[in-house]
C-alpha cells in the first residue's frame, strides 16, 4: 500500500554536488522515497537573495535536476519542480508574512550570518527566507521535513507559523516535524579541519572523471595536526566506509591501528571505489545535459502535480482569510 505521508524538501541550485553532499542529504531522500510522498523543488526563488547572474541560474537549475534524476531520483516515486512555477509558494508567503513578527525574523540566526556575509546585499528576502520556507513547506501539507541543523531553527518558524495560523484561522495544517539524521559530515581534502566545500582541489564532485579522482585523492592532507590527531585519514576512511569493500575497510582499519597502513594505498583503492560508484551517474547525467527537452517535461510534469496540491490549498487558505 503506497504511503500518504507527505515530505518536502528544497534544493538550492548553487554549484555541482560533491561527496559531502551526497553522503550527507542526496543519499537519504533517494531512500526516503519509499517511505514519504517526496515533494522535491528546485529552490529558484530562495536563490535570488543573492545576487547571481540570470544564464548562470538557469544553467545550474537545469544541472541540478540532471544531478538529482542521474542519482536516483524517480519522477513516478518523487515530485520533483521549480519553486517558481508555482506561484502558490510566494502568494502563502505573503498571508504569512503578515502573521509573522518581524522580531521572530530579525533573531533567525541564518539572518545574521547571511547579513554580515553580504552587508552591501542585505535584503528583504534575506529577512523573509524563513517565511517562504514555511510556505514551501506548509503548502503540501507536510508532515515531515529533512533537515539539517542550520535549518533546524527556520523550521520551528514553520511549526510556529502553522499553529498560529490554525489557531486564528481554523485548523488548516499540520506541524512538520523535522527529520533528522545521523548526517556524515565530510571534510575538505585540503583542510580537514573545516567541512568539504565545491571549489578547488578540496571537494570530490560527484561528476570527476576517475583520473580528477585520482589526483585529487592523491593530494589528500594525512598529517598529524597540532593535537596529534590525523582528521584527514579520518575523513578518508569515512568516505572508505562509505565506498569500500568490507574487506577493504578491515584492512585499512587494522593497518590504521597497528600502524602499519601505507595512505597511498588507501588513497588509490578509495579513488578506485568512488570511480566505480558514481561511474553510472556519470553517463547518465551526461545523458540528461545532452537532452534539455527532457529535463523540461521532467520539471513540467512535476510542476504539473504540484500546482494541483498548491492550488487545492490555497483555496482553503483564501476562504479561510477572508478572500474567496
């Protein structure tokens, strides 16, 4: 029997996935299509609090669906749209907006950090990030929401916004718990102390052909840091758990601890593992670029379902408030 839990969960189009943000969200929506009605939208309109450049936005739009769908995201399992071709989104942002206290806004963490950030930029949308989100979410019903600890705090906003609503209003949507999981945070390559970023040789893109693999691997920080740690050979083997064999992963595991092990090794078999691993992504994402007519239809069709569901809301919502 297929589920009737709603998820929802937005992809911002800021760059090519790397391993870190495969290990740490990708992974887990792909899997979590089987238990949830996944909504997943392109979050083109949170993009514009920065300034971009109009053909950079569109082409990584599309390559972020490409990403998405080459990984293993199922349009039959999976709604998957631009946040933007659902005027919905920002039409409930506003009735929120005007339940919302600018002092909930004004203390959000993501704010001030976004604010000293870019302080020539520091605009409205900046500030209302948070309700949009609310109606992204709020607008499919949702029932639960993956999320990591950044965003942990916007979601409550979500929750509060619901119950303040359903309080003034009438019952009208349920308060999305976040889903939380044990995310593997993986670190740059070049600096292990801080997490993997999407520039440089510090970041393994999920689309790097095996020798860009290779090379960047081999390059991998395994020093002794000032505390005598070695975060880099840790991070290595996270990504060898991850990727490797389990007899690979006993190997390198007791060679660690003996200390025996020999990182050039490791690096190669890892390099090997995650060559092999993302080899049909690869093709088939190159695939999906090639066909950006597909990619369209793909995106139409989602947008399709979900502009039912969002219109079905907001005609509650408009009959509740007042303008119907």
């Amino acid at each position: 029997m297929p589920t009737t839990k709603i998820l929802v969960s937005g992809v911002r189009a800021s760059g090519e996935p790397h391993i870190g943000n495969y290990l740490g969200a990708i992974k887990q929506f792909i899997a979590l299509q089987n238990q949830y009605r996944c909504h997943i939208f392109i979050a083109d309109l949170h993009a514009l609090t920065t300034i971009s450049d109009p053909k950079e936005v569109r082409v990584q739009t599309l390559e972020v669906a490409a990403d998405y769908l080459a990984l293993g995201i199922d349009p039959k399992k999976t709604t998957l749209f631009l946040q933007s071709q659902i005027p919905q989104h920002a039409e409930l942002a506003w009735i929120f907006n005007c339940i919302t206290p600018i002092g909930e806004l004004e203390r959000m963490t993501q704010f001030k950090e976004k604010s000293s950030q870019q302080k020539e930029n520091i605009n409205a949308g900046l500030l209302n990030y948070p309700v949009l989100m609310a109606a992204d979410i709020l607008l499919y019903k949702a029932e639960a929401v993956p999320v990591g600890e950044d965003q942990v705090q916007h979601l409550e906003l979500a929750r509060t916004i619901a119950r303040k609503f359903n309080k003034h209003f009438g019952k009208t949507f349920p308060e999305p718990k976040p889903l939380l999981s044990e995310a593997l945070r993986v670190k740059s390559l070049s600096n292990p102390e801080k997490k993997m970023s999407k520039t440089g040789d510090e970041a393994l893109l999920l689309s790097d052909p095996p020798e860009e693999i290779s090379r960047k691997l081999k390059k991998a920080v395994t020093a002794t840091d000032a505390k005598g740690a070695h975060p880099g050979v840790d991070n290595l083997m996270l990504m060898l758990r991850e990727f490797g064999s389990r007899e690979q992963i006993l190997r390198f595991e007791s060679e660690l601890e003996n200390n025996t092990i020999k990182y050039s090794e490791l690096k190669e078999i890892l390099a090997q593992r995650i060559a092999a691993h993302f080899a049909d992504f690869r093709k088939k994402r190159k695939e999906l670029l090639a066909s950006p007519e597909t990619l369209a239809d793909i995106l139409g069709e989602g947008a399709e379902k979900a502009r039912a569901a969002a219109e079905k809301t907001m005609r509650e919502v408009k009959e509740k408030v007042g303008l119907l």
